[in-house]
C-alpha cells in the first residue's frame, strides 16, 4: 500500500489540476466574453503577448488584482521579468506597470475586489498574492 500523500503533493496535485482547467477550459472561453477584464504580459520566453482573463477592480489611477497561486503564477513570472503591461477595461486597452505587492494582505484586499471572482480567488487560491497595476492613461 503507497504512503498517504503529503500537504505538499496535495497542494502540488490541487495547483496543476486547477491550471490545467483554467488554460485549457475557462481561460479560452473568458477571453471571448467583451466584458472580461484582461491582462496583457509580455511572455518572459517567448516575447509574445500573453493574455490572461482576471479579476479586479479600478481605483482611481490603479488597477488592483489578486493572483490565486502568487508567484507561481505565469502572468506573475512575466510580470517579474517585464512589469509593462496593457489591462483590457470596458473593451478599452489601458497601459501601465505592474507592481507585486507581497506586503500587501491579499485576503483584505479581496474584500475591495468584485465578490465573485474574490470567492473564487479564495476557494482555489493558496499563495495569494496582491497586484497593483498603475494606468498611464
């Protein structure tokens, strides 16, 4: 009989079982939706536009998001490899930089966010992590 599995392998079991269903089912499917909010990095390998459905909230000048996997996250490892981004608001485009905020309490900030995603933000997520994305227009 195998050993139980540890908190590790769950987590680990959990992270790609959730990825896989966001990359190959909801992702493709948000992306078409108009009023989805998308982010747009710039893949750290290829170079290519990466756009990636979120949730989140403007607030004056800001847009502020809470990654569900922290760094671990693709659109968070493009970020740290190139903050510039481009944020999909309302069917318009908007430029800015992205800033990781690891100081930040994400599950306070989640209750500032839309309800729905933050619920499920909360429910998948397991390294939260807040982003501040700073518009330029």
């Amino acid at each position: 009989m195998p050993p139980p599995p540890t908190a590790g392998r769950l987590a680990d079991l959990r992270f790609r079982a959730t990825t896989t269903l966001q990359r190959r089912v909801v992702n493709p499917l948000a992306r078409r939706m108009p009023g989805q909010i998308l982010l747009e990095t710039t893949g750290r390998v290829s170079g290519e536009p990466r756009r990636t459905p979120v949730g989140g909230r403007r607030i004056g000048d800001a847009f502020w998001l809470v990654s569900e996997f922290g760094e671990r996250s693709q659109y968070v490892r493009n970020i740290q490899a190139d903050p510039r981004v481009r944020v999909r608001l309302r069917g318009r485009w908007h430029e800015g930089t992205a800033h990781l905020l690891p100081d930040d309490d994400p599950v306070a900030r989640l209750r500032t966010l839309p309800r729905g995603n933050s619920a499920a933000v909360r429910a998948v997520g397991m390294s939260l992590l807040t982003v501040r994305v700073d518009l330029e227009d």
